[in-house]
C-alpha cells in the first residue's frame, strides 16, 4: 500500500492547503495595508509642507490672498 493515502491524511492535507492559502491572504492584506498607510503618511507631509510654503511665500502679499485693498 504504498502510495496510497488515508482519508484522513487526504483531510489533513486538504486542511494544511486552506491554513496556507488563509496564512498567504492575511499576508499579502497585512502589506497592502503597510503600503497604503506609508503612501497616506506622505501623502498628508507633502500637502501639509505645500500649504506651509504657499502661506510663507504669500505671507506679505494680501492680493495672493484675494483680498483686495479698499482705498
């Protein structure tokens, strides 16, 4: 009988398939989430430094602003 596989090993390998391919979701989820999260933070710095230097090379000009003087 060699070579010829239990039902119950066929079960447990079948079981060990699910547990690997449920191992390599959660996995491939855990750096999806990694990468977004790394992009979002870089994101948000960039838009905030943008803001910051558009306010500082604006900050002594009131037209930039939309403000216009009222003589």
């Amino acid at each position: 009988m060699v070579g010829v596989a239990t039902a119950k090993r066929e079960r447990q390998r079948a079981n060990r398939d699910v547990k690997r391919a449920a191992e390599r979701k959660a996995k491939r989820r855990t750096a999806v989430l990694t990468r977004a999260r790394r992009i979002l933070t870089w994101t948000v710095v960039i838009v905030v430094l943008f803001i910051i230097l558009t306010l500082l090379l604006n900050s002594g000009s009131d037209e930039a602003l939309g403000i216009a003087a009222v003589a």
